[in-house]
C-alpha cells in the first residue's frame, strides 16, 4: 500500500473533480490517497511524505495553470525521482477531432519541456464548459470558441466532457504499477 499525493491545480473545478476520482480509484487499489490543492498546501508540506505522485491542472488560454507550472518545475527533482504521472485537463480534447487531441498532446509535451519533470505517466483528460461559473465575457468568448469548433453553445447549461472509465483506467493502471 502506498501512500499516494495527488497534487492538482485548478481554474474552474474541473481538474479538482478529476483529482477527487482520481483518490476514490486509488483507496478502492489499496492505497492511501491524499488530495492537495497546490495554492492551498498544508505547512509543513514535503513531497519525499509520500511514495508516489499524481500531478493534475488545466489548460487556460492555451497554458497550464503559472502556479503549477512555478510548483512542478521547482520540484522537478523530486518529482523525478518518486513514481508519478500527470492529468492535463483540456477543452481542446473534448473537440473529438485529432486536431484537438494533438493539441491537448502537445500542451502536455510543452508543459513537461518547461518544467524539466519527466512522470511515469500522462493523460489528457476532456474538461467542461462551465458557462454558469463565467462572467458575462468569460461566457462570451467561451461560447464563441465553442461555435467555431462545432461545440456546444447554450449558455443557460454546463456541458461535461469527461470520460470517466478513461480517467478511472488510467488511475488504476498507475496504481498498479506502486509497491
């Protein structure tokens, strides 16, 4: 049984959600889960705690997460050195198309370059469209973006892209790679 960080980083809730889940296939695996926003880390805070780590943000504006990014590369020692896999979570791979899988691909390919880490396993995960959590121009750029890759465009409902047996798949396929 290990005892398994999963760090996350997140905007509009969507990568918390992912991150919860992520925690419930572990504890059914056997191991001990620990759930840690990384703006909102406990003090003393210290990775080499756990066995394992699962790193998680979301794409904004074509990035993940500064904060995150700050995290991961100041960390990426560490990182390397423990057992560990990172969720990106991504509106472009919820377009469904190759083109925007590649996209969501490379903006992991571009987040491990920048931060140097190196984990065990990656996942591009579908994000949401969460038009009730936007402002009036949040809403309306999103629903713009969302009209010129054929997405969904009514702004009086949240959409959820996320497949779910591919998050649980990928979790578990990570826990059964730990001691």
């Amino acid at each position: 049984m290990a005892q398994v960080l999963v760090l996350y980083g997140s905007t509009e809730g969507q990568a918390a959600t992912v991150a919860e889940r992520i925690a419930d296939v572990l504890e059914t695996a056997g191991h001990e889960p620990a759930v840690v926003h990384i703006k909102h880390r406990p003090e003393p805070f210290d990775l080499t705690d756990y066995d394992a780590v699962i790193v998680g943000a979301s794409i904004h504006m074509g990035k993940h997460q500064k904060y995150v990014r700050k995290y991961v590369k100041k960390h990426a020692d560490e990182l390397n050195r423990l057992p560990s896999a990172f969720f990106s979570v991504s509106l472009a791979a919820a377009d469904d198309s190759e083109e925007g899988w590649e996209g969501a691909r490379e903006y992991v390919a571009e987040f491990l370059a920048e931060t140097g880490w190196n984990p065990d396993a990656t996942a591009v995960v579908p994000g949401a469209l969460k038009y009730s959590q936007y402002g009036t121009l949040k809403r309306f750029v999103m629903k713009q973006i969302a009209k010129r890759t054929s997405g969904d465009t009514d702004t009086a409902r949240d959409y959820e892209y996320t497949d779910w047996n591919e998050v649980e798949g990928f979790t578990s396929d990570f826990a059964e790679s730990l001691p």
